[in-house]
C-alpha cells in the first residue's frame, strides 16, 4: 500500500499488535485512517527475536479482536507463528498499513499534528502511538567500563548459543527472557545469571484454571484497584511476573545464580558480593526503556512513560496511546490483552 494523502483523519504509528488491534476497531467504526509500521513486512518485529523464542502465555490467550491462534489449547506460539499471524490479521481485515516507513517526529501545530517521516511529511487531526513495550532496549552504564575482549550483547540481539564465543556466558537480567536464554545457553556454555527472579506465575494456572486466571489478570490486576496499583508500581520499577518459566528451570539446567552486577574491576563484572567474574561473553537481559523523544511535545512523566488515563494523552488533546505497560491493567503488556485497550481508544476517538 502506498501513501497517497498527505493529510489523514488519523494516523496509527506502530504496526504491531497493538497498532493493529487499533486498526480492527477503527475500521469497523468507518474512521479514516492509516498504520505506518518500520518494519520491512508485518511481524517482523518478532521474527528478529532470537531463534527459540516462544511467547509465554498459551495460545488460547494470544488472540487478536476478531481473530483466534489456530493453534491447540495450551500450546506456546513461536516468534514465527506470532508474526505470521499478525500478516494474516492484516490480510483478512484488509489493514491499511504501509510498512517501511518511519516516523521521524511528531508536533502538535494549529490544532493538527504534523508528522515527518519516511515517506515524507502529512498531517493528522488524531494520532494512535503503537510502538509497542519495547522500544529501546537498556543497557547498564557498567557495560562501558568492562573489557573489550568480552563479547557483549542485549537479550534483544541474542540469536542463539552458537552465535556466542567459546568461553562462560553471564546472563544479566532474571526475568523471563534471561531465564530462557540462560537455560537454552546452558547446553554448550558454563553460563551464569545475575540478579533475583522477579514473582513466579505457576504453568498449571493457565492450564487448570485459564479462563479464571486470565479474568483474575484482566480485571483485578488493573489500575482501579489497590492491589493492580501495587502490581503496576512493581512491574514498572522492577520487570514483570515469570510465565512459562521459574528459578527451578535454573536449577535444573545446572545454570549458576549470582548476585546482581554491581560494577567492573579489572575490566570483569564485579558482583554485590565483591567477587569478580571473568567471563567471555555478556548478555544484558535486562529489559527496555521508552524512547519518546521524536514526539517533540512535553507528553511524558517522570517514568518516560507518557502522561495518559488509560491511553488518553492527558497533555496533548487527540494524542492517544496503545501497547504501553499497565495502560489498564497487568495484561495490557501482553499480546491477548491489547484489544481491550484499542477498544477503548477507538471509543473516546468515536466520541470526540
């Protein structure tokens, strides 16, 4: 798809699960509008993850508006299925996305938003920013200070162990993706982990009592709530729950704990209990950070994070977000729990 208007009712950046949740509503609302995604085609965004990966929620939970996995209950997508999926989302609703496109920045001007992007400069009366939970990944400013020699790398990057040099691997980060990696690794390096496992979700919860479970998350877990505002402070500050994996998967692939890192010493990552440890390779697994600084307007707080209620841009009229952490709820971070947010986006850009 081309772009052939220079000016739009609305322009959805991002063209992700988010941004394409966003895009089902709209369009069965009638709106005008178009989803530029900087990928070079739908999905892409998850076909660049590392080999293995798997999305750690079963695929009963990993559905989009309108649309279900076709896969059995309890399965786990891969990061190809996922991104095959989104393809088959877009074709089957006949998405009006533009993939290659990138936008370089966003002003507010004259009661219009002004884009500059790729594909050249448009305007719109309302924008939707989709650019998912993971825009820039975050690094330690340790890294700077460690050898040259030791090979390093964000879990972002990681491919798979063969991709790595001979020699022990340190995992940094003991969140989801780092426990995965870290076990995976462990097959054909001595790999260590750094930091404490964030709060265990057990499998059989999905499993035994999905449906439940699922609501429990959905509607509990929720900005309204004193317990979803405790959960929302934690997973802010301190990364999500552990799905599909646990500290016993550690245990069980031989992968050494450690403490957190805490600086370098001779060139080699020094540990909180002083120890040093001399390592050829370093993954940071150690989550992302939100980038908003090519919208050029003061719309974030504190966090990085924009200003908003529940995705409404609280300092700039017609700015609208979906995919952020918590926008709602826990399940706002994950894929089956975008469409939720995108419907109530499209509903106040309806009303207004």
């Amino acid at each position: 798809m081309e772009l052939d208007k220079k000016h739009w009712d609305i322009v959805v950046i991002g063209g992700g699960q988010s941004g394409l949740a966003a895009g089902y509503y709209l369009k069965k609302m009638k709106k005008e509008f178009i989803i530029f995604d900087d990928n070079e085609k739908t999905g892409d965004q998850w076909r660049q993850r590392w080999d293995s990966l798997k999305l750690f929620t079963p695929s009963q939970h990993d559905n989009l508006p309108g649309m279900q996995f076709d896969l059995p209950k309890n399965s786990y997508p891969s990061k190809n299925q996922m991104a095959g999926f989104l393809g088959e989302y877009v074709e089957k609703y006949n998405l009006p996305v533009i993939t290659n496109v990138k936008v370089n920045s966003l002003v507010s001007r004259d009661n219009l938003f002004e884009i500059d992007s790729s594909a050249g400069r448009l305007t719109a009366d309302k924008v939707i920013v989709a650019t998912g939970t993971h825009p820039l990944p975050k690094i330690p400013s340790v890294s700077s200070g460690l050898s040259k020699n030791i090979y390093q790398i964000h879990s972002f990057a990681y491919k798979n162990p063969e991709s790595l040099p001979e020699g022990d691997v340190l995992v940094v980060g003991a969140g989801v993706s780092g426990i995965e990696i870290a076990v995976e690794i462990s097959a054909t390096h001595t790999t260590y982990i750094s930091g404490k496992p964030n709060f265990h979700i057990p499998e059989i919860l999905f499993k035994y009592a999905g449906k439940f479970f699922w609501w429990f998350l959905s509607n509990v877990l929720t900005i309204n709530t004193p317990i979803g505002k405790k959960a929302k402070n934690k997973i802010l500050h301190g990364g999500g729950p552990l799905i599909s994996v646990s500290a016993d998967d550690l245990t069980n692939a031989g992968v050494v704990s450690l403490p957190r890192v805490t600086g370098v010493k001779d060139g080699y990552p020094q540990l909180a209990d002083g120890s040093v440890l001399k390592v050829s390779s370093i993954i940071w697994a150690t989550g992302y950070k939100p980038d908003f600084s090519w919208i050029k307007m003061d719309i974030t707080n504190g966090t990085g994070w924009p200003i908003n209620k529940r995705g409404v841009s609280t300092t700039t009229p017609g700015l609208y977000f979906v995919g952020i952490p918590f926008q709602f709820g826990l399940t706002s971070g994950l894929v089956g729990g975008v469409g939720r947010d995108a419907k109530y986006i499209s509903q106040q850009i309806f009303r207004n």
